[in-house]
C-alpha cells in the first residue's frame, strides 16, 4: 500500500471512531432548515473532527449528449466564476479576477489577459462572480483561508467577503463580510437584491451552525468569526462584541455542513408546479455523523422572499448506505433554452434538468 494510501487508512479509522463516539451520544438533531430553524447548542468536537466521505465513484453509463467537448482556455490559476459581457469575458482565479478579450462565437480565448483584482490564494479557494443587472459593477465571493480564523485575523484580512468592482473604473471594495464562504451569487429580479448562499464553520456539530441563503446587504456583516446565525458567539474565537452587536441573521437555513455551493434564480414555470425561486447545488458534508446535501434543491419565493419549504430538483447521488457518491453537485445556472444546468465533480459531468414533456 503506498504512503497515501494508509494515510487514507488512518484517517478513515480516526474518523469512524470519532463517528461512533458521536453516534452514542444521542439521537441526531432535526435538520436546520428554513427561515426560523431550530440551531442545536454547539457540542466542540475538540481535536478530531468528524470524518465521513463517500467513495467518489461517479457514473459510467452515460451516453454523452455534448455536441462538442474541448478546451476553452489555459493556463489559468483555479479558475471558478466567469462572467460574459459584451466583448470581455472575466475569469475568477483564485488569486484574482481577469479580463479577456472575447469574440462572439469563438469557442477558444489565447489572448493575454488583464489582472484586474488580487486575492490571497489558499483556503477556500473559489472566486465566484456575478455582473450586476446595469452591468457596470462585478461581484466576486471570496471566502476565508480558516475555519474560525484560528490563523489570526491578520491572515483572513481582506477575505470572507463580497467584493463589488467597477468596471469602469478598476476600483474595488468589500460589499459585505463576516461571510465565512460565500461561493453562489444570484440577483433577485424583482427586488434587485443580491442572494447569496454561505458554507458556515465546522467542528460544533451536525446541524451547528447551518449553511445558508441570504439577501446581501450593502455594507452588511454576517458574523465570521465571531458569532453565527446571527448573535450566536461561538465561544472558540476571541471575541469582538462590537461586531458581534452588528451581525445580521441570515434569511434561510439550508442544514448543517451541506455544502451549498451554487445559486440561480429560476422563473416561474422553469420546472412544471414550480414558483419563482432560488436553485442551489448542495456539495455535501464530510464532517457529520449522517451525511448531507448531495442534490440540487429549490427554495420558492414570493415579494422577493423565502417563502416555503425547500423542493429537491435533484437527489440521487448519494448511496442509501452513504458509502458511494454517484455525484457531488456544484455549480447551478439556466440554459439558453430555458433548462437548468448542473455542474457535477465527481461524475464530471454536466446534467441537464428539464420538465417532463407533455403528449
């Protein structure tokens, strides 16, 4: 067995042990879901976490739909978010936001890009972007190099944030913080208010604190690290109860550690007996003692809100026994013909979801 290989080994029996330690302990809370969830007292896991990942094993009968496969760009840094708007095509690296030169219809950039922005690398490392509606201003999610920022703050200055860029202009500002990894961005139409959707910190429990999806308010802090699900303080961090006071709960609960990771409005009528709403592609946990997420789900909206329990769109990945990941969704986002396409890691695929077709 090579050197990863029972590396692999011991930290799956540290993490089973540690599973069955917890597992004796009581019955798992209810899943924290919702505008009003139910958040569990934290129980500190201490200094062994929680280890619980499924084999990634993907799906082999797929007959490819693609019409064409190829590569669009190279020699990028960790690339995550893009954004098209007119001739220029933006690229979130993990170390900054790049201009390319685009024309339409090509399907290749080689064109030398501009470095636009610049961001600390490592830690949570994807660089979501979103053009706002007027398309002058580009926002960027950054999240934290920490869990809890036990690095020190010096380490997480500049990071889990919303940044706003103008594009006209090249400067940029934070829009929001104290958002520990906001990865999903999503205009509300109606209201025009910019969503989000957060991975929340680990090592409290299997539903403390919950991922969630908020609105983003211009100048807004959401807690990290201090506190969570609004003045909560997570006890682990030293604190600073002035901004502890301005910490703003966040809109909807989406359970513990799902991993929600991608965001898109949906339209009345995208999916049959669907409402306006919010689509989000749920990675999955690794770090609770019953696994969660792995599937797309829809949360409805009505006046520019959160308005119901959450409807799955997509479900399926995960084995019955939780050994076996068929797929881990993440990215989330509608198709020139209306349907709405998934961006799956470990099938390595892209599934496309319609409604059924009538006749």
């Amino acid at each position: 067995m090579s050197l990863s290989g029972i590396f692999a080994r011991i930290v799956a029996l540290i993490g089973a042990a540690a599973l069955l330690c917890r597992r004796l302990q009581g019955a798992a809370p209810e899943p924290a879901w919702g505008s009003a969830p139910v958040v569990p007292v934290a129980k500190p896991q201490g200094a062994i976490p929680t280890l619980k990942m499924p084999t990634a094993r993907g799906w082999t009968d797929g007959d490819g739909i693609a019409e064409k496969r190829q590569v669009f760009m190279e020699r990028l840094n960790q690339p995550f978010g893009m954004a098209l708007l007119g001739d220029t095509f933006y690229v979130g690296n993990t170390d900054g936001v790049v201009a390319f030169p685009y024309t339409a219809g090509a399907d290749r950039i080689t064109a030398q890009g501009k470095k636009l922005t610049r961001f600390k690398p490592g830690g949570h490392w994807t660089r979501s972007l979103l053009l706002s509606p007027d398309g002058r201003k580009l926002f960027v999610g950054v999240g934290s190099s920490s869990n809890i920022g036990e690095n020190g703050m010096a380490a997480d200055e500049g990071r889990a944030a919303i940044y706003e860029l103008d594009l006209a202009d090249g400067s940029s500002r934070i829009f929001a913080g104290g958002l520990r990894n906001a990865v999903g961005l999503a205009w509300e139409p109606q209201t025009g208010v910019l969503w989000t959707v957060v991975n929340e910190r680990d090592g409290l429990g299997d539903e403390t604190p919950p991922d969630y999806l908020t609105s983003v308010r211009d100048g807004g802090f959401y807690g990290w690290p201090y506190c969570y699900w609004g003045q909560t303080v997570d006890d682990r961090v030293p604190q600073d109860p002035a901004a502890v006071a301005r910490a703003i709960t966040p809109d909807y609960a989406l359970g513990g550690h799902t991993a929600s990771l991608g965001l898109c409005w949906l339209p009345t009528g995208t999916l049959p007996g669907f409402p306006d709403g919010m689509a989000i592609g749920q990675h999955g946990s690794w770090n609770r003692s019953t696994l969660s997420g792995y599937k797309v789900v829809f949360v409805p909206f009505a006046n520019g809100r959160p308005s119901g329990p959450p409807r799955d769109i997509l479900s399926g990945f995960l084995a019955p026994d939780e050994r076996v990941s068929y797929g881990r969704p993440v990215g989330v986002t509608l198709g020139a013909d209306g349907s709405i396409l998934v961006a799956d890691d470990v099938g390595d695929v892209i599934w496309r979801v319609t409604g059924e077709r009538q006749g």
